[in-house]
C-alpha cells in the first residue's frame, strides 16, 4: 500500500518540478503578476507538501498507527489547495467565472493542516 503513496507523491512532485519550470519559462510572461505569483504559491505547496507526504511514506514501517488515512487526506488536500489554485488562475485568464472554485482553495488548506495536526497528534501519542 505505501507504493502507492510513494508513487502518487513522487508524480506530484514531478509534476510540480515541470509546472515550475513552465511557470518561470513560459507562464511569466502570459500572467499579471498576481496571477503568476499565486501560481509560483501553488507550485511550492504542491512541492513541498508532496515531499512529506513522500518522505512519510518511505518510513510508513516506523510509525506503529495506521498512515492510509493520513496520507489520504494530506494528498487530497495539497490537490485541492494547490489544484484550485491552477484553476482560478487558467479561469482568470480565459475570462471564466471562478465563484465555485475560489471556496476549494481554503478546503484543501484546511484538510492539509487538519492531516498534519492528526498525524503529529498520533505521534506523540503514540
């Protein structure tokens, strides 16, 4: 099971690494500055949130709870956080209304903290 979980988080830190370079390369010129640095906001979440969540996985045998939830949530919410992100951006600039997107971004944050909390919470505990 934690294959999965490292194959998914690598995929997105890939991702991530390319939508980074596409953003400096080729997005900074299409984009008003707002619009570019929500964009670079979105990249480093997606970065650095897949990379624990990668880093976890690879010792998912140290920990003596369960992590498939845990894992669950914090890549749902980093693809929601930083997914809802790239959407009002491509939204903003194909003119498109954005008023059922700009609630997810929050959601995703609050799933990513609220897994974070959980899994330092089990630490301790256990």
């Amino acid at each position: 099971m934690h294959k999965q979980f490292v194959f998914f988080s690598g995929l997105a830190i890939m991702i991530s690494i390319v939508l980074g370079a596409m953003g400096a390369h080729v997005l900074k010129s299409m984009l008003n500055p707002d619009q570019f640095n929500s964009f670079e906001v979105a990249v480093k979440y997606q970065g650095f949130l897949s990379m624990g969540v990668f880093i976890l996985a690879l010792n998912i045998e140290q920990f003596s709870f369960s992590m498939k939830g845990i894992l669950t949530a914090m890549l749902i919410g980093m693809l929601l956080f930083s997914g809802s992100i790239y959407l009002l951006i491509a939204f903003k600039t194909f003119h498109l209304p954005t008023t059922f997107v700009g609630p997810i971004t929050p959601i995703g944050g609050l799933v990513t903290i609220i897994s974070w909390c959980i899994f330092l919470y089990r630490l301790i505990k256990n």
